[in-house]
C-alpha cells in the first residue's frame, strides 16, 4: 500500500463491504483483504458509510490507474469491456481447436467442455494491469461453473480461481486486480467463500517486466491481453530484442509462455498487420503460434478504444506445429451507434496474399479476387510516376480519400512526381483518384500513410484509353476546384472535398474497373466499400460522433491528432 492509488482502491472496497455486508462479517472480508496485501491494517477500515453498487465499485476500480499520468505515459489504456469478451471466448475457443472464420462473432461456450475450462486450463495476462481481462475470465468460467454446478463447494470455486493468473510490473496493479477477483467471488457466493480465498489469488500473480525478463518455465494454456504501446526508444530500459514497438515483445514473450496447443489473444496496434518494420516480429510470431487470425479495426469515425484514437488489430494464434495458416478480416470502419454490431458480424477468410512487408486486410473471396487482379498486371503505378515531364502531386497521408493533382499543392504532406507525358499524367490521376486504389491502400497501409510499398505494390494494365483518361482526370480537378473550401490554416489555404466529387470519381471507377478485369459485381463492391463513413453519412437513423472522444472538425487528410499509445514514424 504504497501510494495513494492503493489507498483510494481500499477506500471504495471498504465503503462497499461496510454497506453491502454489514459489520458482523467484516473481520473475515478486512482479514482476507490483509492477507492480499501484507499489511497489517488497513488505513480505511475506518472509514464512513458510502453509498455504490458492486458493479460501480467494479468500474471505479477498473480506471484508479487511467488517472495516472505516468500510466499513460507508458502506453497503457482501458480496454472496453465488448473487446474484452470477445478476446477471451474466441481464444478460448481456440484453445480447444473450435474457432473458425465463420464462428468468431458466436459468444457462446456451451460447446467446449466445461470442467477442463473452468477448472483446469490457466488464463494468464502478461500485463494485466487493473484486471480488466482477468475479472472476465473468472467471470465467464464461473458463469459455467453456475451453469453446470449450481451448488459449487468452496473447494471448487477457489479452484477456478487458482486457473486465472496474472503479472504486471506495477505492483499497485497487481493489488488492484485481487481485490476485484475477490469481490467478484464475495458478490457471487458470500462472505463464507472467502476464506483461504486470498491464499489462492496471492499465488496467482506476479510482479515483474514481462518486456524484459526471460521466459521462465511457467506454461498457460490461453493468453490474452492488452500491452503497452511504446516505441522503443521511448521505454526505460529499452528491450534487448527490438520490434520497434515494445508490444512486439509482449507477444513475444506471451508465445514462449505457451503450452502445447495453447492459445493467444491480444489487441495491437494495426502496425502488427500493415508494416514492414514488424515483418521480424511476424516472422517470430508464426515460428511458435502457426495459426493466426487477424482482426483489423480503424479510429474513425469511432474507434475500439476510448478517449484516445487508434488503428487497432485484434490478434488470436494458436499453437499447432503445422503449415502456417493466416485468416483475416477486412479493415472495419462503423459508428457509434453501430458499436453493438461490430462483433456480431466478425468473420474471416483464409489468406495466402502475404507479402514480407504486409499482410493484407482482406476479408472475402471477393476481396481476394480483386486484390489479385490489382496486385497481378505487372506494371507497378510508382513506374509511371519516375517520368521527367508533368507532375503529379499526391498527399501522402490519408484517411478516406485519396488526394492527387497535376497542380501544386502546398503543405508537408505533398510529394512531387514525375510522369513522362500529359496521357500518362492522366492516367496517374484517374488511377490514384479511383475507389479502387484507396480500397487497395486500405488493404495493406497503415490506413494513414502513402508509402513506397502502396506504390509498388499496385500494378497498372497497359491499353488504356487516353482521350478518355484525359477528360475524366479534367472532369474531377475541374469540380474539386468548384467545391473547395477556403480555410486559411497554417497547414494549407484550401479544403479539397473528394466527397462532393462523388460523381466525377464514380465515373473514374466505371472505367478504371473494367480496365482491371472486375466483374459488375465486383465493380459496384468497391464503389460501395465504406461508403457511408467516407461521405459521412452517418449510421442509418443516427448521425452523432462518438461521445467517448471530443470531436472538433478537421480538415480531410490532416495528419491524426497526437496518439499517445503508439507514435509511428513514416515509414518506407
């Protein structure tokens, strides 16, 4: 109890166990809660009658460590309780080889054996911080427990308990976490289930940097978690192995912890998937856990996590000593009022399109037909772009639309090419300006930089029509000039709408399509792709921002606000 964080958890625990269970059972709850701590009194036992339910002292205690600077500092935030459930019952699922692409939004564990679950496999978050995977990993095995034996002895409650273990560097944390554990026991069966309960959880947990120490011989069956994002440079001590982010050794380290046909889950930044700065890290990765199902998310218009915008990838892999098999989903985009949807409809496709630098964010067969056909023309666009003629000048941060002209364009984010004529020029415009390509760069971006490897990547047929390019390309830089906006900011004087251009850009993708080989089905699936969230449309019967974040109007294609969980440098 060495700080005010401990004191405060004490502070609501106590109010609590005063109110809810009355003074004549309170020695048995304060020597319990004693015993977890090592101290020989508690500072608030004292302290005067407050009024809060179980589930708000849950809550209260589930965010002690949010207010902490130096928390945040260190690239730790809350992860929502909807993510947290989904982790947990699809590595759960996976650790019992019962996870599918077609299964992944089914919540239900009535088809896994239910003794071995809640009395025999181990959870084990690395870096649990207040417990907020641990708490619903208890609670989902004693949700079965209740289920299939209502009249549980203590014995066998205490044995779930001793399943769900727990390390953080941060010994507060750790405090933190078993007073939760033993309040979801203590509001579940009673002040009789705690005794000898806080023996149990002590030798659950432990307390040291996960980042850095050796694996030891400690084995668990399912792993979950949500590490710290922090650019290497940025932690103290910097880890021995470098990924370039220290939640690469998290996963690391959580893959050599596993045992035999164990399972992992873990929530990411999107870089895992999209860069080739962790191609080493997945190389690491796929050598232990040969199965891997990859989830990916982005941050607007809403976003997985609160009060804080990331691009996310939400990880399952599985230990199976087989041929690597990767599963994705595509990059999801939704609204707040759409948020309860979101996980219902997970799915995902078998995906052999990885490349060293990426692997791409597809999630249907339709998907991968038309990735093919993009990716296998043979010409890379970057080619047109290494001409000494005309420009062509291209924003190369983005968000929903992809912005090139052949007129100067102030600002950073602006890079010059080159074209070798007037039709190749054209051609370029229609090309970066198409649904097509920002579906593309979505697939295998970070889903905020243009990079060299977008532009290699996608490849461009020969016998194109140039008169019509030409008159399509002057069709859309014609009506982006007539609906822009004057803004007058330090970064740029005018807003270019692409969203008010939606027709001149279609009329690109009609041709630029059939071009490439799509079928009209295809076709009218890559007009259509996030539609809505690119022209701002709204969910269907609400239209408000997300009230978790405070959202200020921003110009297209500016650079995200500062995020504090991961900072990403441009990459190659």
């Amino acid at each position: 109890m060495s700080d005010s964080i401990v004191h405060e958890a004490f502070t609501i625990t106590s109010r609590f166990l005063l109110q809810a269970y009355g003074k004549a059972n309170l020695p048995l709850l304060y020597s319990e809660l004693r015993s977890i701590t090592g101290a020989p009194r508690l500072e608030s036992e004292d302290t005067p009658l407050g009024a809060a339910t179980y589930e708000e002292v849950q809550k209260s205690l589930s965010t002690l460590n949010e207010k902490e600077t130096i928390q945040k500092s260190k690239g730790v935030y809350y992860t929502p309780s909807d993510v947290v459930r989904f982790i947990l019952v699809n590595s759960m699922k996976s650790a019992y080889g019962k996870l599918t692409p077609h299964n992944l939004h089914d919540m239900d564990l009535s088809a896994l054996p239910y003794r071995p679950l809640c009395a025999d496999k181990t959870v084990f978050d690395p870096t649990c911080g207040a417990g907020e995977f641990l708490l619903a990993a208890l609670e989902l095995k004693l949700d079965l427990l209740d289920t299939h034996c209502p009249d549980a002895t203590r014995a066998a409650i205490h044995k779930v308990v001793s399943t769900v273990r727990g390390n953080d560097i941060n010994r507060d944390s750790i405090i933190i976490t078993k007073i939760r554990l033993l309040l979801c026991v203590l509001h579940r069966y009673g002040p009789a289930s705690l005794r000898g309960l806080s023996a149990v959880l002590n030798g659950c947990f432990s307390s040291y940097d996960f980042i850095q120490k050796t694996p030891d011989a400690q084995r668990y069956d399912i792993i979950v978690g949500n590490p710290p994002y922090v650019e290497d440079g940025k932690s103290d001590p910097a880890p021995e192995r470098r990924y370039g982010n220290i939640y690469g050794n998290v996963l690391e380290n959580a893959a050599l912890h596993l045992n035999e046909r164990g399972a992992l889950g873990f929530i990411v930044p999107l870089s895992y998937v999209a860069t080739p700065r962790m191609q080493p890290l997945r190389d690491t990765l796929f050598g232990m856990v040969e199965e891997q199902y990859i989830l990916s998310y982005s941050d607007r218009p809403d976003c997985l996590f609160l009060y804080v915008h990331q691009k996310l990838c939400i990880l399952f892999g599985k230990k199976k000593h087989t041929q690597k098999a990767i599963y994705t989903g595509s990059y999801q985009y939704w609204y707040n009022a759409e948020r309860e949807d979101l996980f219902r409809s997970a799915s995902a496709v078998r995906n052999r399109l990885s490349s060293g630098q990426y692997i791409p964010k597809v999630g249907s067969k339709a998907d991968i037909s038309i990735y093919q056909k993009v990716t296998g023309k043979g010409r890379p666009i970057i080619d047109l772009l290494k001409g000494d003629g005309p420009s062509v000048y291209i924003n190369m941060r983005a968000t929903f639309w992809i912005k090139a002209f052949t007129t100067a364009h102030d600002g950073a984010e602006y890079k010059e090419f080159g074209c070798r004529d007037e039709d190749t020029a054209s051609y370029c415009i229609c090309l970066l300006n198409s649904s097509l390509f920002w579906w593309y760069w979505v697939c295998v971006s970070d889903c905020w930089h243009i990079t060299l490897k977008e532009l290699e990547g996608f490849t461009v047929p020969r016998g194109a029509d140039y008169a019509l390019l030409r008159v399509l390309a002057s069709r859309l830089e014609a009506r982006l000039e007539e609906t822009k906006k004057y803004v007058g900011t330090k970064q740029t004087e005018y807003e270019y709408k692409h969203k008010d251009c939606v027709g001149e850009i279609h009329q690109i993708d009609d041709y630029i399509n059939a071009l490439f080989g799509l079928s009209a089905e295809e076709s009218r699936y890559i007009k259509q792709f996030a539609y809505r969230y690119r022209v701002g449309g709204g969910a269907p019967g609400a239209a408000e921002p997300c009230p978790s974040i405070q959202h200020r109007p921003e110009p297209e294609n500016t650079p995200p606000r500062e995020n504090k969980h991961e900072n990403h440098p441009i990459p190659r």
